[in-house]
C-alpha cells in the first residue's frame, strides 16, 4: 500500500512538473524528451517507498487474528498457530515489515498500590525514566504496566502474562524484552547483540552459566529479572510450561518442593520464577538450542559490585573524550548511536564484565526491594538507596549531557551543571 509519505511526495512531484512545465514553455531545453521526466518520477516514489516508515493510520479492514472471538489474552489460554497469524498481520500491514526483525519492544512495571517505602515511588519513577531514555535513543517502544493480567499471578510470577499479553499486543515486534523495575541500564550507547541471538535462530536470551545450572545445581545459575523473548509460537509454548510452575498451577506447592529438592541453595520453599526456568532448562537440556545463557557482557550485573565502579569508569571514559575531539562534539540526541560507534574502537581493551571498566550495561539492585522496603538483610538500607542514586545519576549524566547538562555529583540529583563546549576540557565531570 501507498502510505502518506509517498502521497505527499506524490503530490509535490506534480506540483513540480506543471511549474517546470511552464517554466521550459516559455524557455524551451531539451532533456532528453518525456524519458527525462519519467525518470524524475520514478526515482522520486523509489526514494520514498522502498524504505516506508510504519504507517500508524493504516489498518485494513481485511480479518486478523485479532477479529477471532477465541483470542484470549490471558496466561491460562494456550495461543496457537501464532507464527501464521503474526505473518498474516505483517503481510497486511507491509509497512512494519522493513526492520521488524530488529524490532523491540521493552516491557517493565511495579505493583499496582503505592509503595510502602516512603521513597520507593520516587525510585521507580527514576528507574521508569531511565528505561523510557534508552527506548527513545535506540528507537524502542515500551510499555509499563502496573496491574495484575491474572489475580493468582503476583509477585515474580506477574511478569508472564504481561509478556505474553505484549507479544500479542505487538505483532510488528520480533522481541519483547523484559527488564525488572529494579534494575537501571547503565550503558545508554550499548545495544543488544542481536546478531548473536539471530545467527543459531536462538529465542530466549537470559542471563547465566551452563555449568552453574549442570554441575553446581545453583538456584542462583541465571537470574530471570532481565530476559529477551522472541515474539513466536515457541515462546508462548515456553511461557505456558514455564508459568505452569507458577502460582496458577494446582502443582503450585508440590514445585516448591521438586525446586528444593535439586537445587539445595534455595532456602524458600515456594516455587519462583527463576528456579522453574532454571528447572526447565536443567532437565532438558535441549532447550539450550533455543536459550542463549548470556554470560559475556553485564545483561544483569550484581548492584553491589558494580556500584563502586562508577567513578573509575567515568575517568576511563573522559580520558577517551579527551583524545578524540570527535567524541566530544556536541550533536542531536537522535544520532547517538554513531557516536557510539565512534566511541567503540577506543574500548576493545576495555573488556565487558567483572573487573572491567566497560560501562556495564544493566545494574541489577537484587535484594534491595526499593518499593516496599524490606530489603535483604545483608545490606545496609543506606547502601541500596545510595547505590540506587548512582547508578541512576550514572546513567542520567549520559542523557543529559545531550542536553548540556550533567550531575557532578551522583549522590546529588538535584544540582546539575553546565556542559561547557568541547567538555570535558572545559566541564566538570
């Protein structure tokens, strides 16, 4: 289908040939006769229909799966054939086809009360911001939700059925990515490597360690906060089997106890999230040909190993800017992503992990419970918040600075100050 775009040229293409006509009329030059003008035309609609933006006006009146009065969104009702009816969609919907196997969308939330914590609501704020940067960066859509899609789904079971009901939701996505309220992305340039996940047609990406989950039984292996899921029939066949460990299954108790039984860290009886996905992965082995166990680069880093970093990092990466006057010239918020490809040559020997200086890109607050406030007792109340603030700070400094604007310091969220030109030279940082 034509979309605007193309309308619109459409129009300025003929507007353009009656004044050119009247124009060579009265000043007559040969170009070649009509070929000439055919080819102006044509290579025109070529520039502005071979690569469409989405049309979000468009939506024919041809019957989806969408007009099925069997569809259910719900986690309890299996979806099938979804593969089919996802490209029935797309093919009736052509201009969401350029691009979507690089199309995200990012799915996060919290609980549907205020929190009890009496700056737990500001936090998730904050955090829900950092999430909305990065989308808008990369060009991500997101949505949050803060309600429960199924009454028995609570807690780290409240996540599925809101992933399931966003895969539904949107078609045009190849991958929703779940990201807990609790974790911030640290790294506003880096993105996800696709590429990776696409070359051996992988579904899932989570992070974690084969041998954790084969030779030491951890209940701690992989950590379910963060996840990217393929937007297939597989996922939502992994999503029922997985959730059916979960809170809605009679079974509920009874998987406690087979979780406690194989993996002899977890100390809780009841059946969570993680430890039924690491329990699916563990007893199939074959699921690995499906599930990329992320372990190279921070998916989800450890709060309070990263944390203290954050300082070091910042010298590191001012000691780049400082020899490459290109990584400081200012420029639009939209074209940082070339920025960051600029920035990438001076980090080969920066690693990606542990005892690195690479920007981590997740830093996962586990334990910290910023909403309600009953943190692990392991760590100080003071050391959660603190270490909230920075890395909120941290990442803050990256969008802001697009803006001339950067916090000096990162406990400080109130006071900013300006980014002078050809920062760092002049700034503070």
């Amino acid at each position: 289908m034509t979309n605007d775009g193309c309308l619109y040229m459409g129009g300025a293409v003929f507007a353009f040939l009656l004044v050119w006509c009247g124009w060579s009329y009265a000043n007559p030059i040969v170009f070649g006769g009509n070929n000439f003008m055919l080819r102006i035309v044509s290579d025109m609609r070529s520039e502005c229909c071979t690569h469409p933006t989405p049309n979000l006006r468009f939506d024919p009146p041809d019957s989806t799966f969408y007009d099925d009065s069997e569809l259910r969104y719900s986690i309890d009702k299996k979806v099938t054939g979804w593969d089919d009816k996802r490209k029935e969609w797309l093919k009736r919907h052509p201009t969401f086809t350029a691009g979507s196997k690089d199309m995200i969308v990012m799915v996060t939330g919290s609980q549907p009360n205020p929190c009890q914590n009496p700056i737990g609501d500001h936090l998730l704020l904050r955090a829900f911001k950092n999430k909305v940067d990065y989308c808008r960066i990369h060009g991500y859509d997101v949505f949050y939700n803060n309600v429960l899609l199924h009454p028995r789904m609570k807690s780290y079971w409240a996540k599925l059925p809101v992933v399931k009901a966003a895969m539904l939701a949107h078609p045009e996505a190849e991958w929703i990515w779940w990201v807990d309220s609790d974790a911030v992305i640290t790294d506003m340039e880096y993105k996800l490597p696709l590429d990776r996940y696409n070359y051996k047609g992988h579904n899932l990406a989570v992070h974690g360690w084969p041998k954790l989950i084969y030779e030491e039984k951890s209940w701690t292996s992989l950590n379910a906060s963060v996840f990217l899921i393929r937007n297939c029939q597989w996922s939502m066949d992994f999503i029922d089997a997985w959730a059916n460990m979960g809170t809605i299954s009679p079974d509920y108790k009874k998987w406690g106890e087979i979780q406690r039984s194989v993996f002899k860290d977890k100390l809780f009886p009841e059946s969570n999230d993680q430890t039924a996905l690491i329990y699916l992965i563990y007893k199939d082995r074959r699921l690995t040909d499906k599930i990329y166990l992320e372990g190279e680069y921070y998916f989800k880093g450890y709060w309070v190993e990263i944390v203290p970093t954050y300082y070091n990092i910042t010298k590191k990466y001012v000691g780049i800017e400082r020899e490459d006057n290109l990584l400081r010239r200012r420029h639009a918020e939209k074209v940082s992503e070339q920025y960051a490809a600029f920035r990438e040559p001076h980090l080969k020997e920066a690693g990606n992990g542990r005892w690195c200086w690479r920007r981590p890109f997740i830093t996962h607050f586990t334990g910290c419970q910023p909403c309600s406030g009953n943190h692990n007792q392991i760590y100080a109340e003071e050391s959660c918040w603190n270490g909230m603030l920075k890395a909120l700070n941290f990442a803050d400094n990256q969008v802001l600075r697009k803006y001339g604007f950067v916090h000096p310091d990162l406990l400080d969220s109130k006071t900013v100050t300006d980014s002078l030109f050809d920062y760092p030279d002049e700034g503070p940082w």
